[in-house]
C-alpha cells in the first residue's frame, strides 16, 4: 500500500555565515535551500523544490524561517524532524514541523515577517559575538535612531532603499513596527512588516546608524523615504547583523 503524500510546514533555523543566500543557484554555491533539499532526498522527497517565506541574502541568518514541503512519510511529524535533522549540518535545523493543508503556501499567506539587527558597541574587537553582530566603536544617539524608525511605520513607497524581488514589481510595503532597544552595549532594531524589498532592511539601518552617529540629518532620512525614485547612496550594512526572527500567519493558515 503507498503511502500518501502530505504536506509539511516546518520553522528552519540557520547561521547564514558560510551559505551564499538561502535560495538554490545553479553550480556547487553552498545555500540554505540546497541544502535542506538534499536532506530531505535521503528520505525520498522528489519535489522540484522547496517553499519558502522569503529568501535571505548571504550572511544573513534566520532563527524562524518557515518552509513547506510534500512527503510520503508513514511516521510522525516528530520522527520526521529528527531524520531530517541527522542529515543537516550543524549550521542549520528544522525546529518544528507539523502537517499543514496540501496547498499552503508558506509566502503567499504570511500576514508578516520579522526581522532584528544588532549592533555592538565596543572599540575593541569581540570574536565570540561579531559573527551576529556590527560592531561599531561609540554609542550612537538611540533618539536619533529612533526618529527615523517611528516615520517607518505605516504604508510607504521604499523604493529608495530596496528593489522589488520580482522584476517590474511595486516598492509599497506596510511597516507594522520599527524600533529600536537598548540592552547595555547592544542596540537592537526589530522590524515588522508585511514584506520587504531586496536589501530594505540593511539600507535602512545603515541610515539610521548614520543619523545616530552624526553622519546624516534625520531629516534626510524622512527626506529619501519620501522620494522613492531617488536611491539611497549612503551604504548597506554588513548581513550578519542580520535575522529573520518569525514568520507570523492568520489562524486559518497556521497548519
């Protein structure tokens, strides 16, 4: 008797230090994607590919990724996370998998995605703590900073710091939060939106860092999210300060 495919939602956690990106490219290029799909082989998936909320870029890491892939599995959802997870590398894991409907589509129905950047204030530099982090030499201006994160919120056209993952597609996103917390020499921004462009989040906080640092006016900042044709020049910040922290879903499509 065959066993019956079903579909799976699983939260995927991953440092993004030694990936190139979480989408699959074509050649030997290391991604998180290649790689839980070739987990999943050695238990008999031949799917074409796995789905995913949103793609990181490479650096960057991912603590609440969420993925959704079909299965013939006669076991349960529990053995299923540890044999995928005995064929993953230690810099990536499932952290929960359960059944969903067989048309759920992890993307389409995320009602938004959250993402923290942190940065680390220390002259000096610290090993253990960098490879999650940008460190930065003083403290910036936390109002400042703040100033620019509160404008954020809300419905805008961020075409100035970011480009649409689909080419030709519209710049519009809605910014549910944005904010800034101090946790002693850690500066922690947390964003909440209902999807991001392609670099958004680290154009943004590198503009932010520039107004608490004295290096740009907050009003340049409320300046450039007002001319979406204009492209921010001020610079990226570095990925792997970086995380996708959840993915959060309305009830009906929660699996």
């Amino acid at each position: 008797m065959c066993t019956p495919m079903e579909t799976y939602k699983s939260i995927l956690a991953y440092d993004g230090t030694d990936f190139h990106g979480y989408q699959r490219q074509a050649g030997a290029v290391r991604t998180v994607q290649g790689t839980v799909e070739a987990a999943l082989r050695t238990l008999g998936w031949r799917g074409g590919s796995i789905r995913a909320a949103g793609r990181t870029d490479a650096g960057v890491h991912a603590r609440g990724q969420v993925i959704s892939f079909s299965l013939a599995w006669q076991h349960s959802c529990r053995d299923l996370l540890a044999a995928v997870n005995a064929s993953l590398p230690p810099d990536v894991a499932l952290r929960s998998c359960e059944h969903a409907p067989a048309d759920f589509e992890p993307r389409y129905a995320a009602r938004s995605r959250t993402y923290q950047y942190i940065l680390l204030v220390d002259p000096v530099r610290r090993p253990l703590e960098e490879r999650y982090a940008w460190r930065r030499w003083t403290s910036p201006n936390l109002d400042a900073m703040q100033a620019f994160a509160a404008a954020l919120e809300g419905v805008h056209d961020f075409g100035a710091f970011g480009r649409a993952p689909i080419p030709g597609g519209h710049t519009r996103r809605e910014v549910l939060q944005a904010t800034w917390d101090q946790e002693g020499d850690r500066f922690i921004f947390t964003i909440e939106a209902n999807a991001f462009l392609y670099h958004m989040v680290r154009r943004i906080v590198s503009i932010m860092v520039a107004c608490g640092e004295n290096r740009a006016a907050v009003r340049d900042a409320v300046n450039a999210l007002q001319h979406p044709d204009q492209a921010w020049e001020g610079g990226i910040a570095p990925a792997h300060g970086l995380c996708l922290e959840c993915v959060s879903y309305r009830p009906a499509v929660s699996g």
